[in-house]
C-alpha cells in the first residue's frame, strides 16, 4: 500500500514533549489568566454590591439582581430547550435510508462529519441560543415586576372597559411574551427544517416526495403554533389599538382609537384572529391527514385577508366615510383623548380664567392704586439665578479649587423678622480642575470636598449692583448659620470624581488667614477599603492600580463615588425619571440636595405620547441641567416621590409624595421599604420642597394644545398656543419658567409660584398666562391656574415686550451711555410677568458686565405695564413710581410743544471728567477687592456709582445720545 503520508518511509523524527517545568508553568500561567479574568468580571459586581450596602440600599441590589438571574434562567433554559428539542425531535424522525440522489450524497459528506459531535454540536447550539435569550429577558425586569407587582388605577378606558393597569403593566408583559414565542417558534421551525435536510427528510431536488411524513407532520405543529401566536397577536392588537400613536390634524402625537380603529381596525383584528385560529386547526390536522395542501390554502387565505381587511377595508372608511366629515365623525374619539390625556398628565382641573390683559388707568387716583397694588401683587425677583452666577464665582469663590454652578437655584428663606423671602442660593462645590498642582494624591485625597452655601436676596441688590449676601464668606457666615450647620460638602452636582477619605492622609478642609485646615472625614458613607479584596477590586474596577498599594490607604479609608445628587438617586431607584434640577437647602443643621423623581408609563389609553427630552429643553438646558429620563416617550407622569441626598454624608431619602399614584404603589410592592411614607417628611423640609421645573415644562407643552376641552374647537386648532422663545436670549430656544412669589387675580395673599407665558400659534401677542402654586406648604399645592387673553384686542407677548424696550429712544439713549464706559456689555435678566389688576406687568433687570469684570452688575430695571410708556430707571422701586405716574423719569428729555425734541449740547469735558473718575473708582474697587479690603471695596462702588450718575446727569441735562 503507499504511504498515505505522502513521504517515504523511514525513521521518523520525533519533537519532543516540554519538561515538566514548562508544562507546570504554562498550566501556572493558563490558571492565572483565568483567575485574572474571573476576577475581573467579579470586579464590577462586587464594588456594585459594596457600593449599595454603603447607601443602605442593597435590597435593591438583591431584587433586581435575583430578577434578572430567574429571569436569564427561565427563558434562556425554555428557549434552549425547545430548540434543543426539536432538533433532536427531527434527527429522531429522520429517514431510515436516504434517497440515492445528487443531492443526498453531496450531503453524505457533511452528515459523516457531523456524526462524532452530534451530541456537543446540539448541547453548542441550544446554549448559545439559550444565552442570548437569555441575556435579552433579563432585560425585562421592569416590565415583569410591574406585571407581577401591578396596582389598579381605578379607572377604565371608554373602549374595552379594561383597567388602565391592563395597558401599564399587564399588556406590555403579554407582548414581550409573544415575541419571544415568536423568536422561539421560528428558531425552532429553521433548526428542525435543517435538521430534516441534512437527514433527509426534505429533500429540495430530489425526485418524488419533498418530504416524509414525519418531516411534514413535525414542520406542520411548528408552523401551526407559529400561527396560533399570530392569532394572539391578532387578539392583543386590538387592545393595542387604545395605545398606539398616530397623527391628527390638531395633535402629533394623538394616541387611541379614532373613528377608522373603531369601525374597521378593530372588527378586522377580530375577523383576523378567528382566521389565525381556523389556520392553525388546519396545520395541527396535518398530523392525520400528512398533507399541507389545506393549511397552505388557509394561510395563503390569512395572508390575504389581511391585505385586505386588515389594510384596504380601514383605507376605504377613512376615505370615504371619515374624510368627508371628519370633525363629526372624530369628535367622541377627540373627546376621550382630551379626557385621558388631562388625566394622565395631572392637568384636569387646570382652570382657565378669561383675563384682559390690556387695563388702562382712568385717572391719578387709579395709577396711585395700580401703584399700591404691584408691591403687594409679587416679590419682584431681581436678582436672576441665570445671571449672576459670575458674581458668586468672583465674589465667594475665595479659591481656584471651589466654584458654583452656571446656573443658581431659587429658593425660600425667613429673613429675620420671620417674612419669607425669595433667596438665590448656590453651594461652594469643588474644582478639581482648579487645584494648583495636580496629581494622584491632590485630586482624590487631599482636595476632596468643598465648603458652605452662599445666598443672597431675590429681591435686592447691595449697593453698586452686587448680590446682596444673606450667606457668604468662608466659612460661611451669615443668617443661614446662625443656627450652626454642617457646611462641608462631599455630594455634589460638580463632584463627579472619587475621594478616598479618612485614612491617613488627611484632607484641606479650607484656607483662613493665609493657613491651610486640615480634615479628616468623620461621615459613615463610602467603602472601606480596608479589606485588600476590597482595595483590588476597586483598583480594577477604577483602573488605577495605585489604589491596591498607595501608603496613602490605610485603617479608616474610606471611598467616596456616585457622587452627584442624580446619580445616587436614580442608582437606588433605576425606576424612576429624575429631574434636570436638583437643589441644596440648608435644614435642621444640614445641607441636602433636594431632588424631584417622576413615575412614568407609556401605556395610559387615549393619552397623548410627550418625548421628555424636547418638552423639557429651554434656554437654560446644559448636560447638567437636563432631564435624566429612565424612559423618554411617556403618556402618564406624576412627581410622585421627593428624595434628598445628603451633601455630606451622601445619605439617600425616598419619600412618597403622590399617594395615590398606582405607579409608585406598584413599585412599593417591588421594593418594599426603599420609600418611606409621606408623613415621615419633617416640617422643616416641607418648607423647602417646590413644584419641579420638568414637570411643569412637560404640562405646559401639554396645555398649549390641552387647554382646550371642546372636541370641535381642538379640531380646528383655532385655540393653539405656542411656547415663545426667550427674548433674553440669542438661542431661539424656549423660555425657561420662573419661580417667582406673586399672586394671581381669585389669591388674597402672594404664594410661591412657578410661572409661564403663552403665545397664540405663529404669533408674538400674549396668548395666556400660566402660574402654578409652587409652595408644597400650601393647600392650593399644584394647583394649575391659566389667564387666557382675549384674541380681538392683542397684548404685547415677551418678544415684543423686549423689543418695546430696545426700541425706546430715551431707553436706547441711557444704555448706551452705560455700555460707554469702560467697553461695557448689556445682559438682560429673567423677563417677569406678573398680572396686576387686568393688566399686565413686565418687569426685566439690566446687568452691566464691564470689560475688565467677568461678573454683571445689577445696575437698572426696565419697567412696562398696558400702553403706558417703558421706563428705565436705577431701582426696581422708581420704575414702579414713574410708570404708574408718581413722579418724573430721571432719565430722557421732555418733548416742547412743537414736538422737537431739545438740542442743547453737553460740555464734553464734564462728561469725560465723570467717566474718567468712575473708571478710577473702579480701578480702586478692583485693587480693594484682591486685597479683600471690603470696607475699601465698597467706598470705591460709592464713588463709581456717583461717577456715572454724573455722566449720566450730564448727557440728559445737554440730549446728546451716546455721550
């Protein structure tokens, strides 16, 4: 015989085996590798459960960990068995001997080589198909806690008369269930139909029968319960019909049944489903009859029928039938909408209130009135939160390594005489992009947290322009601390880095008199890392090996992360939707963040779909400032839980707000104990609590359509508002709402409120005011209150306020005299409006950023009411006087009888003379303010102020713009 090897024979040359030595150290090196890997993957998991059991929330660890394990297990084992099954199901039935044809012996080679791993080659499959399936219904915890936890709304929808619970929690679990009945049914026909081809069983060339009876009968069950899944499918359609979207002439995101769903999707759906199940009886005969010629003919009939009447039948009614009346035939359909789309988003008793808007003074008696009124009518808020963030940064952050956000909070604090005041409040947070000199052991040990709260008034300016502090310095000194808090904070909106505290190295608690305190941290959160498992896990799970044998660690260090106030609650409730605005506020000797939490669903009936991240953007949207939305397209919210998250300790509090919410209840069944009742909310907190700015948002885009109850009139959109852009702004983007303490006409007393405007659709004149009580002290909490404006006589909306005011010669005139000195800039602060007797009050601060200041100076108010004349003057409180006629401008000239406006020329060297001293003034306060001299500091604003009082004085007395 030749030899097979293809050589000739002779003595073979044999390799030799590796030694001992380097069998045992690549066996040594293989068991590393995998140990390594091992603990890499247990890394992740285990600081995850360390990190939990720190914040005292490890039950939901457990919950959802255990939920997703059964869940993995369940469906990945029935999903590898019923492929598993069936492939040995055709192997089993195959043909005792093949046909004798090309085909089969081209097939010959390929069932010889699978032959010796048969039984690895089925085990292989049916786990990789398991895993995956697996992996995708570990996915659906929610969905399957909310299924199998679900509360009852209480209320039903006007088609199937089924609970809204049915569409919230049952029926998105029944469809997840289908689909993978589906994957299940198809994997397992494509699995066994291969099988047969490769057995024999179906044969595609070969002569005679394609197919054994075995192969058809075990083909037709497959097929058969693929049908019958359909046919089930069919059936949830027809609820799904009350949730699905579609477009309507008034509403883009219309949700539920409209006349064509009614009167032909749905008699289809059932017409198709009895079809889907005569199909399926037909492919289960084939077990008898071992032929596919009916359930052929009776799938072929399904797929035409629904061509047909699932598709041409709806076509022809709406064309035919709705088109040509449609607002009668859609007007019960529009009618439920508007119903369940007010519930869902807790806008039903909304009230709508006609409002003139246009009021005009009959005589001085009723100016002097409207005069008296607008101090009692609101708490004018000067001080914009949105604006003078820079004045804080330069004013209080004493250090590079501190700062506050861009954007500050409004809040509500008792002066000292008890009065509630309207406070703008910011934390000192660390910059850890400011520390001098970075590295490893600064970064995460030594600068490690930050120090006190700054607050000023709303509604006053020091002297010169400047927030006037009610808080400030550090450490902080001021009306906040005269009950002594704890002022270092550890969690914050900035903090996003790790701090490893406690341990050795001590921390810079902060610097006074030129001395560095130090600190060592004495709070119970965070992870020891004591442990080295602990300290090895981390350093993998950080990358950063350091962490495994830095002398810096030690007996009582301590890790801090998930730091910022949104991240540790949505860690501890990943079932909730947190709010873009979260809020410090200084309460019984601590601080804590106060963070709103919706519950969400997309699955209320008849309620129109929002997309949270377009309804909730304005102007003042960042990344930080953004909705963190654990679903996007919602149709129910509700602010159904207040959390606070303690800004030293980290500590996380849940508390339920909406106790009627089915959504929470069902997510307190989930999670027992994660969410403390509302009773157990302190009356100091309570104080401090307010209508979140996204719900709100989300509500208003609502009601620009939702006002609007009568089917007909939503119909037309004849009454659609429109949110208007913000006049304060280049950006184009929405105005942001504005917390603000004022009274609407039915109130007697002013109460804090969150507060927008309205503009009819495409057009700049006010459509309505929207105002919503904000004080969750108050028993009008949530109450929704809207000022429609009449359409015949037009109101001035924000757009055309501001230009009212850039427009005015005389207001024109005196800023510009401003932005003279020094190459100053114009900002412009939140554009208030506040209804006052019928009419309308527009009120804007005006900030002077000077060239060689990064920070705005408060330095006018723009005042406008009704038709009366925009005035500009240095005080919020002579505005008032002038436009209501108390006294005279004390700016712009007077026009003489011939209607000519004066011409006397100012002398030049007196105005240059003026701005001359104001620029030395600001030199000097500049000078003063880096040595912290205060009582200098304030001497040169007094000279600065009275410099351009000066300059000013002159230009008016002489009507030269400009100078």
């Amino acid at each position: 015989m030749p030899d097979r090897g293809g050589g000739p024979s002779g003595p073979r040359i044999r390799v030799g085996r590796p030694s001992r030595r380097i069998r045992t150290l690549l066996m040594t090196l293989g068991v590393l590798a995998v140990l390594a890997m091992l603990f890499v993957m247990f890394a992740g998991f285990w600081t995850d459960w360390l990190w939990y059991r720190s914040v005292h929330y490890s039950s939901v660890f457990t919950t959802t960990l255990w939920t997703k394990i059964g869940l993995f297990f369940a469906f990945g084992i029935v999903m590898a068995v019923a492929v598993g099954v069936n492939i040995w199901l055709a192997h089993r039935l195959r043909p005792p001997l093949s046909a004798m044809s090309m085909e089969q012996q081209s097939l010959d080679r390929y069932r010889m080589g699978v032959a010796p791993f048969k039984k690895w080659a089925l085990i292989a499959i049916a786990a990789v198909v398991g895993l995956i399936a697996g992996a995708s219904a570990s996915g659906e915890w929610q969905t399957w806690l909310q299924w199998v936890n679900g509360v009852p709304f209480g209320k039903k929808d006007p088609q199937f008369g089924m609970d809204v619970a049915f569409y919230a929690f049952d029926l998105p679990w029944y469809r997840f269930l289908l689909s993978f009945g589906f994957a299940a049914a198809v994997l397992s026909l494509v699995a066994a139909a291969l099988t047969h081809y490769l057995y024999g069983g179906l044969r595609l060339t070969s002569p005679g029968s394609r197919a054994t009876a075995a192969a058809t009968g075990h083909l037709s069950v497959l097929l058969g319960i693929f049908v019958s899944l359909k046919a089930i499918a069919y059936w949830l359609d027809r609820y799904g019909l009350a949730v699905k979207s579609s477009g309507l002439k008034s509403a883009d995101n219309w949700t539920g049944l409209r006349y064509v769903d009614a009167n032909a999707y749905l008699p289809a759906k059932t017409i198709l489903f009895f079809i889907a199940a005569i199909c399926a009886v037909l492919f289960f005969a084939t077990l008898w009859r071992r032929t596919w010629q009916l359930p052929v003919i009776g799938f072929g009939l399904m797929v035409l029928s629904a061509i047909l009447i699932g598709g041409l039948y709806p076509a022809i009614v709406q064309k035919f039938q709705v088109q040509p009346n449609e607002q009668a035939k859609e007007a019960p359909y529009i009618k439920q909408n508007i119903k369940a789309t007010r519930d869902a988003y807790d806008i039903q008793d909304s009230e709508v209130t006609p409002y003139k808007g246009n009021y005009k003074p009959t005589g001085k008696d009723d100016s002097q009135r409207l005069r008296d009124d607008a101090d009692a009518s609101a708490s004018m808020r000067l001080l914009d939160p949105n604006v003078v963030s820079p004045a804080f940064q330069q004013q209080q952050q004493v250090k590079g390594y501190y700062q506050f956000p861009s954007t500050l909070d409004v809040d509500r604090y008792k002066d000292q005489d008890g009065a509630e005041q309207d406070t703008v409040i910011g934390l000192r947070e660390l910059n850890i992009a400011g520390i001098p000199e970075r590295n490893w052991i600064n970064d995460h040990f030594k600068y490690t947290h930050g120090y006190g709260a700054v607050a000023a008034k709303g509604t006053e300016t020091a002297e010169g322009g400047g927030p006037k502090y009610t808080e400030s310095d550090l450490p902080a000194r001021g009306q906040l601390s005269a009950k002594p808090y704890q002022q270092r904070v550890y969690y914050g909106e900035k903090t996003s880095q790790y701090s490893i505290v406690g341990g050795p190295q001590k921390e810079l608690d902060y610097s006074e008199d030129g001395s560095e305190k130090s600190y060592s941290y004495q709070g119970g959160s965070g992870v020891s890392l004591a442990n080295p498992i602990n300290r090895a896990a981390y350093a993998v799970a950080f990358g950063e090996p350091q962490i495994l044998y830095s002398g810096a660690i030690g007996d009582g260090s301590r890790i801090l992360y998930n730091r910022t106030p949104k991240e540790r609650v949505e860690s501890v409730a990943p079932w909730l939707t947190i709010d873009g605005d979260a809020y410090p506020a200084v309460i019984d000797g601590r601080i804590k963040w106060i963070v709103d939490a919706y519950t969400t669903s997309n699955g209320y009936p008849y309620a129109s779909r929002t997309t949270l991240g377009d309804t909730t953007a304005d102007s003042l949207t960042d990344g930080q400032r953004a909705v963190v939305a654990q679903q996007n397209q919602v149709n129910y919210i509700r602010n159904s839980v207040k959390a606070t998250v303690d800004a030293y300790d980290g500590s996380v509090k849940l508390y339920q707000w909406d106790e009627k919410d089915p959504v929470l209840k069902t997510w307190m069944k989930s999670f027992p104990g994660t969410v403390e009742k509302k009773s157990a909310i302190s009356p100091a907190l309570k104080e401090h609590l307010r209508y979140p700015q996204d719900l709100f948002k989300v509500q208003r885009q609502l009601l620009t359509t939702y006002h609007v109850t009568d089917p007909g009139t939503f119909y037309t959109g004849s009454e659609r508002w429109q949110i208007p852009s913000d006049p304060t702004t280049k950006s184009g983007n929405a105005v942001p709402p504005y917390y603000l303490s004022m009274k609407m006409p039915d109130q007697k007393d002013r109460s804090f409120s969150l507060t927008t405007t309205f503009t009819p659709n495409k057009r700049e004149n006010l459509g309505a005011f929207m105002a919503v009580d904000a004080n969750a002290t108050s028993g009008d909490y949530g109450r929704i209150r809207l000022l429609k404006l009449p359409s015949e006589t037009p109101v001035p909306g924000p757009q055309l306020v501001q230009s009212k005011f850039n427009s005015d010669p005389v207001i024109a005139n005196e800023l510009n005299i401003l932005k003279k000195f020094g190459d100053s800039e114009i900002e412009y602060g939140n554009l208030l409006t506040v209804p006052l007797d019928g009419g309308l009050l527009y009120v804007e601060p005006v900030y002077l950023r000077g060239a060689n200041t990064n920070y705005p100076l408060l330095k006018k108010v723009l005042v406008s009411y009704g038709d009366n004349k925009p005035v500009l003057e240095d005080s919020l409180k002579d505005a008032l006087d002038v436009v209501f006629g108390k006294k005279a401008a004390s700016s712009g000239t007077e026009n003489p009888p011939g209607g000519e406006t004066g011409k006397q020329k100012p002398s030049d060297q007196t105005v240059q003379q003026a701005l001359s001293d104001a620029e030395k003034a600001y030199e000097e306060g500049e000078k003063a303010l880096g040595q912290r001299d205060l009582a200098g500091y304030d001497e040169a604003k007094k000279k600065l102020k009275a410099a351009l009082d000066r300059a000013a004085e002159a230009a008016r007395k002489a009507g030269k713009p400009g100078s």
